[in-house]
C-alpha cells in the first residue's frame, strides 16, 4: 500500500474538520491491513475519541462484521473497548495518522499507549508533534517492539496544524468570506445551506467573532448558531464609533457578551477568532489575518461590491460543500 496515499487520505479526512476540533489539533487516521483500507477516520471534536481510536473502532467493525453498541466518541468507554478485544486483534494492521499519537493522558487516555498495547503491526506519522508533553508517542510505541515510520507527506501535515501551533501562544485568526466565481460579495446570502452550517459550526467553537462596524450598521446581523443549535460566540465590534442601534439582532442574542472597540489588543491572548467582514475589515486587518477561508459559490453577479485589496495567497486544501468550493488560504509574508 502506497504511504503518500494513504497519508492522503488521512489528511483530506482531517481537513473536513478543521479548526471544529478546537482548541485540539485537527488529525487524521487511516488502517490498512495486507493493502486493504479498513477505515478512514479524523478526530472531530475536543474531548472526544482521537482519530486513532475512531479509525480502530470502524476498523473493527469492518473485521467483525458488526457493530459497536455505545457512543464511539466517548473516549473512556472506546479505549476500554478497544483494549479487551482478544490479544493481537490488529497485529496484522498498520495505521497512518497525520500526527504523533498523543503521548500523555488528559481528557481522553493516550494514543501512543493504546497502539502499544494492542500491538499493531505498524505506525506510520506524518509528522511529530511540537507541543512539549505531548510529543514523544512514537518513542512510546517504538518500545513495544512496533515498527514506527515518521515524515510522510511532512509539509502537508504540518501545514495541517499549522492554527493549533498559532494559538499555542497568541490568536489564530480566520478571515471568513463568501463569494461568487467572479468575486463579487453583495446582494444577500451567497452560500448554500451546506455553507451556513458550516459557519455556524466555526462560530460555535471559536472564542470571539470580529466584524466591522460598518458592516453591522448595513447589515444588520444575528451572528448566531441557529443552523447547528450551538450557543452563538461573543463578538467585539471594531469601530470607532461607539453608537449603534440596539434593535440590532445581533444585540438581542442570549449568553452573548459584545465588546465595542477600535483596539485589538486581545489578539495578543492564545485563542481561536474568527472574522467576518466586507473590505474594510479585511484591510484594517491584513496583517494580522492568518488565513483566509472562501467560500465560493458558482454564480456570476453583477454587484459591484468586492474586495479590493492586494494580497498573497497560498491555497491549502479544498473541497466541496453543497454546491460551493470551500477553499482554505494562508496568507504569504505573515
């Protein structure tokens, strides 16, 4: 079985939930056993089973034929699982993961440990993890006599987590926009459902949503979850004007606190803060964005409102969302 494809397939998994497995690292997880692919999974959400365990799990099933009776994502309940199957149950498996398997114990049990004791054939990394304390899993594994491959598709994984090292020690920041093929931004909602559901999924687990005050005093938003049921973020306005008309609906949204402000100091604290704006904001903000993640719907318009600014771009990953191209960017010279 090719590495570099099946890394691959770990990493297009794990990009479908970018930045949602917050504040944990987005990873993928992959098990193959003599060249057959068992599963494919990606950790989903914090404190939740890893993508190791997800991908064990759906491997099993696949093995058995059966299956599992409890909540997969209950990572107490998977590992114990896992860990009582019969001795050698995947000593025939090899699994990729995009990132070291975690070394330590805090909200879910250990990944490293876990590999070591069911005794796979194989563990093949992407890349070793960064973060002092969580690092050294393929050590861990090594030690119980499990072959470890590191460095496959390296760039490509790192660029993966590239947000959780950002926000180890100051703001990451995700510049969020929606267009048409032609770049054209006004004249109402411009994405498919599939795409709202998505931002409200990024506005449910972000720490702050920014937006200029201009665009509040046109457009008037909620700013809440309600596509996805999750409680709406807290929002700092920057503007230099104080005032604005509390009939706004965005106002109006319980557990919410919204800040007025024309500083940014607070991108200064490790954290997760997601923008939305037209070019006002994305100027005023050029260099600080990180990234840039477009949603781009297929449609000509003639609205004259666009972003006119210049920037440098590298594209990361895309992929389709309904009928949008969902297409993740790292600004170049930040």
């Amino acid at each position: 079985m090719d590495d570099a494809f099946c890394m691959q397939l770990a990493l297009d998994e794990a990009w479908k939930y970018q930045l949602l497995t917050y504040p944990n690292p987005a990873v993928g997880a992959v098990v193959v056993q003599n060249g057959a692919i068992l599963a494919v999974e990606a950790h989903q959400k914090a404190g939740t089973s890893h993508a190791e365990v997800l991908a064990l799990l759906s491997a099993y099933e696949t093995l058995s034929k059966t299956t599992i009776y409890f909540d997969r994502f209950d990572a107490q309940k998977a590992h114990a699982f896992l860990l009582n199957l019969p001795k050698g149950f995947f000593s025939q498996c090899s699994i990729y993961v995009t990132l070291e398997p975690c070394a330590h114990s805090g909200k879910t049990p250990s990944c490293a440990s876990l590999l070591s004791q069911l005794g796979v054939k194989e563990v093949i990394i992407g890349t070793k993890d960064p973060v002092k304390g969580h690092d050294n899993g393929a050590q861990i594994v090594a030690k119980h006599s499990i072959k470890v491959r590191v460095e496959v598709l390296e760039d490509a994984c790192k660029a993966l987590i590239e947000p959780f090292l950002i926000w180890q020690k100051r703001a990451f920041v995700l510049f969020k926009l929606a267009q048409t093929t032609n770049g054209r931004i006004g004249g109402g909602y411009l994405s498919s459902q599939e795409s709202l559901q998505h931002v409200h999924r990024l506005r449910g687990v972000c720490d702050r949503l920014l937006i200029g005050g201009n665009t509040v005093r046109t457009d008037r938003p909620t700013l809440d979850c309600r596509f996805t049921g999750e409680v709406a973020p807290d929002i700092t306005i920057y503007s230099q004007e104080k005032r604005f008309d509390n009939t706004i609906p965005l106002f109006a949204v319980p557990q919410r606190t919204v800040d007025i402000s024309d500083r940014l100091d607070f991108l200064r604290q490790p954290s997760f803060v997601l923008v939305e704006g037209g070019e006002g904001m994305l100027k005023a903000l050029k260099d600080r964005i990180d990234w840039m993640l477009f949603y781009q719907t297929p449609k000509l318009s003639t609205n004259e409102l666009s972003y006119n600014i210049d920037m440098n771009l590298a594209f990361l990953h895309q992929e389709s969302v309904g009928v949008d191209l969902m297409i993740w960017s790292r600004q170049l010279g930040n």
